[in-house]
C-alpha cells in the first residue's frame, strides 16, 4: 500500500483559488488513474478545496486552523506542517510507504502496483533518479535527469510508526529540522541514508514535474545547469502513450 500525501496552499497565497482547485484535481485524476487500488490519499490544507465528485469519497482532508503564510519562506514552512500533520495522521496504518505530491503534480500509473508488488521484498524506497517535465503553457513534455533534485514528487519511502510524528501543533513560522522529512527534498537522499535507510533509483520515470502553470511556487533557483538543460532537452508533444500513464490533460492552445 502506498500513501499519497498531498500539502496544498492556503487560498490566502493566490489570486487565482479556482486555478489551484483545477491543478489539484488533475492531480488527482492522475493519482487515481493506478493500475492498481492499493493506495490511499490525503490532502492537508487551510482550505477545503471543491474536489471532483469521481475522487472525493476516497480523499481524506485534513483542515490546519493556523494563520496562513505570508511570505515565500512562510509558505514552505507551511509545506512542512502539513506534511506533519499527514505523517501524525499514517499513524493509524502503523506507517507505510509515503509519496509527497505535489498539488499540481503528476504521476505514473504504475507506481502503486510496484509498491505492492515489491513490499515484501523489506525496500527502503525509491529515489525518482529520472522523471519528465511538463511545461504547462507549450503542452511539451522533456526528460528530466537528477529528477530528485528539482522536483519534491521524486521519493516513495516507507516509514514506520516509530519515525512518524505522535503529536501535532503549530508552533509559529520557524524552520525546525524536527523529522528526517522536514528536510529538503534535495537532501533526503543523503539524510535518509545517514539514518541507516538504503533507496534504490525507481527503475522508471515515476512523476512528471508541471511547470509555468503560472501558479508555481519556486523555492530558489533551480540554477544555472538546470535552465541551460531545459533549453537543450527537445521537448515533444505527449504521445498517447504518455498521456495514458501520465493523465495528461488536454491543454487548450
């Protein structure tokens, strides 16, 4: 069983909420187009986003009553509490695989039929080493290498009940390393290894990082390498095939 966990922004932080809804639930629609039914979703948010008839009773949301972010550092730090309040909530599963997705995110089609498949075989989890990136406003899709490091939809990693949070409170907007997932995304891979978990690379691109939405929330650069290979990389229109796995929605041009 694998465990989606979905942190969504405050309406508060944008001037387009409808945007954020319909972003979400293509996510959604792509969360729930697995070739398996052994998963589970959570979404933590401020407020409770209007969420499609076809996913809603399969959709557990929790609601944090905190004031909500101001700031471009406030609003990760608002990421991270709603991420803890989703790990204190894995409690009752006594633990599992968990994937932080991103709200406007997609991802494969296959990711849950691998987990259930593999869980018996005592995995860590998974580092996404390779995805793909969609950029929103051309309908292009591109490879994307090191996908891990640019993209926080790029870990499934099983947790147990001792690694999880047994309590929740917000405590202001500070940033506080208290869990080994309230780090970075780009340094979990080192620090879950520091803390004796082995990840393996996903043996195939599992998520695919949308861009220029124009609801993105960049958190610093991606750097001088990353634009350079964004500019290289040929992008292509989906094919059938990646639109399938994917549920890539059709873009208006």
């Amino acid at each position: 069983m694998i465990h989606f966990l979905i942190p969504l922004r405050s309406a508060q932080t944008t001037s387009d909420w409808p945007k954020i809804q319909h972003l979400l639930n293509l996510t959604l629609a792509s969360v729930f187009n697995q070739t398996s039914a052994e998963f589970k979703v959570m979404i933590a948010c401020h407020e409770k986003p209007d969420i499609s008839s076809e996913f809603a009773s399969r959709v557990s949301v929790f609601q944090v009553d905190y004031p909500a972010p101001v700031t471009s550092e406030e609003q990760m730090i608002d990421k991270y509490y709603k991420k803890r309040l989703m790990m204190k909530e894995m409690q009752q599963y006594q633990g599992g695989y968990v994937m932080f997705t991103d709200a406007d995110d997609l991802i494969s089609n296959r990711l849950a039929a691998f987990v259930h498949q593999e869980a018996n075989n005592n995995n860590d989890g998974w580092y996404f080493e390779n995805g793909y990136e969609f950029h929103y406003d051309k309908n292009l899709a591109k490879k994307a290498p090191k996908f891990y490091r640019v993209c926080g939809t790029s870990y499934i990693i099983h947790f147990k009940p001792s690694e999880l949070p047994q309590t929740w409170e917000f405590n202001g907007y500070k940033r506080e390393n208290r869990y080994l997932f309230d780090h970075g995304h780009n340094e979990w891979l080192t620090k879950f290894q520091e803390a004796g978990k082995i990840l393996k690379p996903l043996p195939f691109r599992g998520a695919m990082y949308v861009i220029n939405t124009g609801e993105n929330y960049m958190a610093g650069s991606t750097g001088f390498k990353r634009h350079i290979l964004r500019w290289l990389t040929p992008g292509k229109t989906p094919d059938n095939q990646l639109k399938a796995e994917f549920k890539i929605p059709e873009i208006p041009q």
